[in-house]
C-alpha cells in the first residue's frame, strides 16, 4: 500500500468528514471478488436517503432522495464533480425540512449509478 499524494488530502479528508456526519459505505467491486471499481455512500435521516458514488478523485455524484424514492425514483439533488466538492457540497445542504433544502424531484443524471445496477 502507498502513501497517499498530496493532491489527494482534500479528498480524503472529505470522506472522513462524510463518515464522521453518519455515512456507511459498500466497495463496489468487479465480478468474482475482483477490484474495487467504486465506493457508494449513504446516509439516511429525516426521510432522506444521501448518497454519493466515487469512482476517481475527479469522477464523483453525490444525491438526495425522499426516502420513498429510493433508490429507483428522482432525487431531489445532485451534484457531480470532484470528490471534495461533491462531498462537500452534500454536508452543506440545508438538513430535510428547512428553509432552502430542496424538495423538488428533478431527473436524474445519467451520471448517477446505483450499486444494484439500476439507472
């Protein structure tokens, strides 16, 4: 196992601040065992499902669901990019029921992939 390069702190730290505000994450590997291709995240509070999916430092969604959308329905955010900004991003959400969390489904990226295969 490496060390990891500097570039990578931010991202790092971002999933620990993630793990820290509650989230429990699955490595999605290749068949047989193989690889981890992907981690998936998610927390679920206050009838919201969060989740984020990283597959390379630059190359990560982050979502939130009403709980009875999960995981096949519309999310009602999301956010793709950077690990660090997608992560961030989501811990910054106003918390379900506030003035300013979003409420509304929007569709859904492409770019959001579920662990089960859907989407």
């Amino acid at each position: 196992m490496t060390a990891p390069r500097r570039d990578e702190a931010p991202h790092l730290e971002a999933i620990k601040r993630s793990a820290e505000a509650g989230f429990r994450f699955l490595h999605v590997r290749e068949a047989a065992g193989g690889a981890v291709t992907a981690i998936h995240a998610e927390r679920k509070h206050r009838g919201v499902v969060e989740t984020f999916l990283l597959q390379d430092v630059s190359d990560a969604v982050a979502a939130r669901f009403r709980s009875e959308d999960y995981p096949s329905g519309d999310p009602v955010w999301q956010e793709h990019g950077t690990v660090a900004d997608v992560i961030a991003a989501l811990l910054s959400l106003p918390p379900p029921g506030a003035p300013g969390a979003p409420t509304r489904k929007r569709r859904v990226s492409r770019s959001l992939w579920m662990p089960d295969g859907s989407r």
